[in-house]
C-alpha cells in the first residue's frame, strides 16, 4: 500500500491514522469538542487564505473592466487595502472561530452578539451595514438549505458531546457563525460598498463554497471518535429555495453578476439573477427577520421574557412539547369566532403555550431562541391579518382563527416564512385573495363566506402534524373558487357588453349629432327638412355606424343625401339648378324611404312625408319661396330609434358634446391622477359613500371610447362607471381606495421588517444616551 500524501494537500482527506488516538473520544466530550475546534480552526483558516489568494486577481480583473476612472480606482484601492490588512484578518478570523466555541460551550448565541465597532450586526439606521448584514444572510441561507443533511448530522453529534441542543443559532461551526465571524473580522477593511461585498460574494464562493467537504470531515472524525457512529441524518431534503441575491447596491449588482457570469456560477450576467430571483429575495427577506428578532432579544425587546430565550436556564421544551400544547389550545380555538376574539388569542398565544407545555410536562421550562422567533413571527403575521385593509373585517376575523394551524406548521417546517411555495402559505393567500372582493352585498347567499369558514374549522378540527393538508383543502377551496368564478365571468361578460354597447350607441349618437350639425347649423332650411335631419334620418346615421363602420359606402351614401338634402332646399337661381333638382328628386326619394324603412319609420308617416316633400319640391321647381310653400300642416318627425336602449327617445342632436352619465368634477392633484392612469384591469378598489356604506368591486374594462374605467362586484354585477377624473378626485377625497395586489404573505412580513426596523431605530439613539450618560 503506498504511503499517503500530505493531508494539508488533499482536502477531501481525512487522517484516519488518528483513529488510535481519538477512538475512545466518544465517552470523552471535552477532548471531542477540542478535536473538532482544532480541525476546524485548521481548516477554515485554509479556506480563507484561498478567498484572500483570489481576491488580488478578482478585484484586478474588474477594474481593468471598469467603465469609469473613480470606480476603477475603488477596485485598485481596494486591492491595496486587501493586500495590507490580509494577514491582520485572516488571524482575528481564526481569534473570532475561537471564542464563538468558547461562547458555544457557555450556553451563549452567537446571533446577537456585536461586531467589532461594538454596534449590534444588524444596523437599522445606516444602509451599508444593512447591505452587508443582507449579503451574509444570503450566503448563510444558501449553504444552509444546501447542505441541511449534512450539517443536521453534524448538529446532532455536536449535541451528544455537548450536552446541550445545537441548531442554526447557536453552533460554532453552522455556516451562520462561519459567516458571522468573517464579518466581524473584514470590519478592519477600509474600502467602499461596492468592494466589500464582492469580498462577500469571494468568501462565499471559496469559503461557504468549501464547506460541504469540511462538514464531511468533521463528520467523519466524529464517526471515527465514537460518537454516534451508527446515525442515520433522516431529515428530507428541502428544494433549495435560494441562492444568493444580488445586493441592493447597483455598482455592486452588476459587477458581482458580471463576476459570476465570468467563473461559471450559473446567474444570467448583470440585472439577471433571474430564474431564482423571487426565491432568493424570500430567504433574504426571512433571514433579515431572523436577524431583527435576535436583536429584539438582545435588547430585551417585545420577547425575550422569562419562559422564553431570557429564562434559558430552565429546561427547554421540545419540538414534541410544543406541538402537544398547541394541539389542545387548537381544539379551543374552534370556538373563536369573532375579530375581537382572535384578536385576544393572538396577543396571548405564546404565554397559553407556554403554559400549556409546562402543564404536559410537569415543570416549567423554556423554548429555543430559534423556536421564540417563529412563534413571534406568526403572532406577527396574524396581527397583521386582523388589520389588514385588504380583508374585510369579518374575513379578518375568519383568517385570524388560523394562527394556531399555522404556528404548529411554522415549528414542524420553518421553510413557511423562506419559502413561498409552502403549501400552508400557499393556501393563505388564496383564501386572502378570494375574500379581498367579499362584501355582504355581493355573498348574500353566504357560500364565500361559509367555504372559508369550514376550511378554517377544518384545520382547526383535522390538523395533527401532516402538512399535506394544506395542499388537500387548498385544492378544494380552489375548485370552489373556479366554479364561481365562471358563473361570475359570465356576468361580468355581459355587465362589459351592455356597457359597451351603451358607449358605441353614445358614440354613434355623437358622430351622427355633429355631421347633422355641420349641414343644418347656421342655415336657413324649411322646419320640415330640418326636422326631417335631425330626428328620423339622424338615427338612421347612428344605425349605419352600429353595423357598419364610418369607412362603409352605406355611410358615405347616407351623409351624402344629407348634403344633397340640404342643397335641394336651396334658392334656385337658374333653369339649370332646377333641372338638375329635378334629376336628383328620384334618387332623394329612393335614398329617403331606405333610410326610413331601416330605422321602421311607420309606413303611414312616410307617405305624409313625401307628400310634403313633393308639395315642397313642386314650388321649388316654379321657383316659390320654400317657407310659404307647405300650408298643410307639418308631420312631427320624431319616431325614435327602435332599439332596446336606455337612449331610445332621446334626440340624437342632445349628444353633441356632451354624456347624460358625466357629473362635473373638479381636477383632481396630479398624485392622483397618475394613479388613475396606472390602474390596470383585475385591480380591487373600495367604494365609500357619504353613509358609510363601502362596496369592493373589480376593475373589469377601461372604455377605448370614452376612457371610462367599468367596475363590477365578485359576482361579475356591475357596481359603477367612472371617468378617470372622477376616479382621481375620489381618491384624493378617500372616497376611493385602490386595494393592494401584492399577496398577503409578502405584505405581511414587509409590514414586520418595517415594525422592527423602526422599533430598533427608535432604540439604537437611547441606547446611544444611555452609554454616553454611564460614561
């Protein structure tokens, strides 16, 4: 057998002639714990020095690429910064690793504790340490979801030579605490965002990146020491829902994707963290709460309290514990039923179970810092769900009877807040999508409302630990939806085509108004030919446009007898106008009773039209005055159009610039305005009256006509028609509200990132006196 090459060399390689000496290491805790704290002090300072050999020739090739002077001298600057403080890092790195195994083998998180300025690792108030602490969290989320089976072997061996539980939160060699400790040591680097982070995105390629064969190492020793050497890691293996997302800061977004494009990482070049993007910004955004909460916790924020991470040394609850006691606070949650009601059990849910656990197991005892923020988190989001103003308030109050279902489904897979296709998330947001349109007015019947309640009593009442159920009444819920909604599809169908006949007619009306106009305005004509334009033939202009069109010959040939009309009436002055008056008589009197004939003008009052037209005729053609040739009396030209419209009987020459639905309103802020034009079909919005009343409907169609914006409630029944000014004003007055279409699980945990951001703001200056007053 040859000799084997140096173990420093070969990575992948494991000394196992070292068998002999920590064989028995099992039975010896103290001296495991220090073999792994050796081995990987060995080794993570290995990984770094490979981050730091590539960092020359990273930042190099992008200033040689930079397409400015100013940041090419940032990336030769930052080079020379890396160069000097290297060595400096690289040992409070390896210093840092160490005294997180010491804080570990005390009981002490390494979550919260401060960088090396002594500022908490999460800064709320200053936007470079919020990007760095965003690019960390998104590193450590990577490698945590892609090597979960190896790292929840690794944990559970760390917990056997430990004697204490060892998670995410806690573990010295978790790729939390790898990438919590390389932050606190590159704090010494002095050089712009934009460079720091692609020192971030380095460390994660060559350190985070190197982890999966050191974890296997460390396993492999812990297996060869004795320690739980026959353990099976049964944890399934989650979908990967993020990668790394690009930091906020543009500079550095698109250098670091160019970088990534150029060594192979697989991301779409610059602007294109593209396919992953929405799963990515999830996990950053569940690690930056996750972040907040464990800085809440150091400052004694909202949590915190005795029973919780502050009373840790009381035994702690296990998983088992906590889902027993939320199985019975769940069978009381099935009498809750009003908002005010779950409004309560919200604000009360983490001390009835903690109560409950400790009445279970006989004793007090405490819930991990891991397990506080998800019960914080879901009493958050329900919170949140019991003010929302997308929900009316009694949907609020049916949603918010699911905080207990879904508090358990948050502890047996705390994916729920990373991942957005949780079946339990997914669920949620389409039981919130469903009843954004509710309205007592529009479920009359109940049958929303009722569906959503037995979903809700159905977790309540059915769900134990299988998560699949979610997925189950989902399906359910969603064919009930689809149901319904082709009912109201076919409603709001036909609400769009009234509507839309009703503009065409209007329109119609109007086109047919003006060309009268044009011919009759101004001009001295017989009352009978003018009457004759403005009523029946007028309306029959308005019937050829309807089928049609203004490019047909029908319509050419109807406004042509208008003109040709309005020209036999006329004074003649000569024997040549009067015989062509005589000419064109026959074709007046064919175009005439086609006219009429199509929009059924009685055949009566047709032949007592003509013989006023003849007897008229007759004395144009002796050259008689036309106002003293009719001494009949005149036939009332005013038959309507014969159509089932609510503008039947109207006079057509009324719609001349002017809509009998428009009321005036004042111009509204161009604030409001802009939001109107940026209205697109499908959005919500909220109706107020000056009772109180309010009516959500759907915004189904925006005219093309005449730029009104058609509404219609969940049922498809039209509920109002607006102009876009009135729109305007009635957001500027509130008596409009646009709905958000973001889903609720995104608003939610947008909503508790600002709350907690703003509670750590508000702290970060008095915490500030106070350290200046103690000194």
């Amino acid at each position: 057998m040859q000799p084997m090459s140096s173990n420093d060399n070969h990575p992948k390689v494991v000394d196992l002639n070292q068998r002999s000496v920590v064989a028995a290491l099992g039975e010896k805790p103290a001296e495991a714990l220090a073999l792994v704290r050796g081995h990987s002090l060995k080794r993570l300072t290995a990984l770094a020095t490979t981050l730091f050999e590539n960092a020359d020739d990273a930042l190099f090739d992008l200033a040689s690429k930079a397409d400015s002077n100013a940041v090419q001298a940032s990336y030769f600057d930052g080079m020379r910064e890396v160069r000097k403080k290297r060595q400096q890092i690289e040992v409070r790195f390896q210093e840092q690793l160490g005294r997180q195994f010491v804080d570990f083998l005390n009981g002490r998180s390494f979550a919260s504790k401060t960088d090396s300025n002594g500022d908490l690792s999460l800064s709320l108030v200053d936007d470079k340490e919020l990007e760095e602490s965003l690019a960390v969290a998104s590193m450590v989320a990577k490698t945590e979801n892609r090597l979960q089976r190896v790292l929840f072997a690794l944990n559970q061996r760390m917990s056997h030579i430990s004697n204490q539980r060892t998670e995410e939160t806690n573990s010295p060699i978790g790729p939390a605490a790898i990438g919590q400790a390389f932050r606190t040591a590159s704090g010494e680097l002095e050089v712009e965002l934009p460079v720091r982070l692609i020192i971030y995105k380095l460390f994660d390629r060559y350190v985070m990146g190197g982890l999966d064969t050191f974890y296997d190492e460390l396993n492999a020793l812990l297996v060869h020491a004795g320690v739980l050497p026959q353990m099976r890691a049964t944890v399934p293996r989650r979908s990967n829902p993020a990668g790394t997302v690009a930091p906020r800061h543009p500079a550095a977004a698109g250098q670091l994707a160019a970088d990534d494009a150029a060594h192979g990482d697989g991301y779409a070049g610059a602007g294109g963290y593209t396919d992953a993007a929405s799963a990515e910004l999830q996990v950053n955004l569940y690690n930056s709460l996750r972040s907040l909460l464990a800085t809440r916790r150091s400052e004694g924020g909202e949590s915190g309290g005795m029973g919780y991470g502050g009373g840790s040394h009381l035994p702690a609850f296990n998983p088992t514990d906590l889902l027993s006691a939320l199985t019975i606070l769940q069978s009381q949650a099935l009498s809750v039923q009003n908002a005010a009601d779950s409004a309560q059990m919200a604000l009360k849910v983490k001390d009835e179970l903690l109560n409950q656990a400790g009445k279970l197991r006989g004793e007090s005892g405490h819930v991990s810092g891991a397990d506080e923020d998800t019960i914080d988190l879901v009493g958050m989001l329900f919170e949140y769900i019991l003010q929302d103003r997308n929900l009316p308030a009694q949907m609020q109050a049916l949603l918010g009877r699911l905080q207990i279902p879904f508090l358990k489904a948050a502890l047996i897979d705390k994916q729920l807040f990373a991942r957005r296709t949780h079946p339990a998330r997914v669920l949620l947001d389409s039981l919130a999508q469903a009843c954004v349109g509710w309205s007592e007015e529009s479920d009359r019947d109940h049958r929303l409302y009722d569906k959503v309640k037995e979903i809700v009593e159905s977790l309540l009442k059915d769900f134990e630990d299988d998560l699949g159920i979610f997925d189950r009444v989902r399906i359910d819920f969603e064919a009930f939806i689809e149901t319904n909604k082709r009912r109201a599809d076919l409603a709001e169908q036909r609400a769009g085509e009234a509507t839309r006949g009703r503009e065409k007619l209007l329109d119609a009306r109007r086109t047919a108004a003006r060309e009268i106009m044009q011919r009759v305005d101004g001009r001295e004509l017989p009352e009978l030919i003018r009457n004759l334009l403005s009523r029946p033939w007028a309306n029959y202009l308005v019937l050829v446009l309807l089928r049609q069109g203004e490019n047909s010959d029908e319509w050419r040939s109807a406004v042509r007898f208008a003109d040709n009309l309005v020209w036999s009436v006329a004074p003649k002055a000569n024997s040549v106008e009067r015989e062509r008056l005589s000419a064109l008589l026959p074709e007046l009197e064919k175009r005439l009773r086609h006219g009429l004939a199509t929009v059924a003008f009685d055949e009566n009052d047709v032949r007592r039209l003509m013989q006023q037209l003849h007897m008229l005729y007759q004395g144009l053609l002796k050259n008689v005055d036309a106002a003293a040739v009719t001494e009949a009396p005149m036939l009332e030209l005013t038959d309507p159009l014969p159509m089932n419209s609510q503008a039947a009987g109207e006079s057509v020459m009324s719609s001349i610039d002017e809509d009998p639905i428009v009321v005036p309103v004042e111009p509204a802020d161009e604030h409001w305005t802009e939001q109107v034009r940026n209205l697109k079909v499908g959005v919500w919005i909220e109706f107020s009256d000056d009772q109180g009343g309010k009516e959500r409907a759907k915004l189904s169609w925006i005219s093309p006509i005449s730029s009104k914006y058609l509404f219609v409630n969940r049922k498809g029944l039209k509920v109002a028609d607006r102009t876009a000014v009135q729109l305007a004003s009635d957001l500027g007055s509130g008596r409009v509200v646009i709905l958000e279409e973001v889903p609720l699980f995104d608003r939610a945990l947008d909503a508790i990132v600002e709350r907690l951001k703003a509670a750590h703001a508000a702290k970060s200056p008095a915490a500030a006196a106070a350290a200046a007053g103690d000194s």
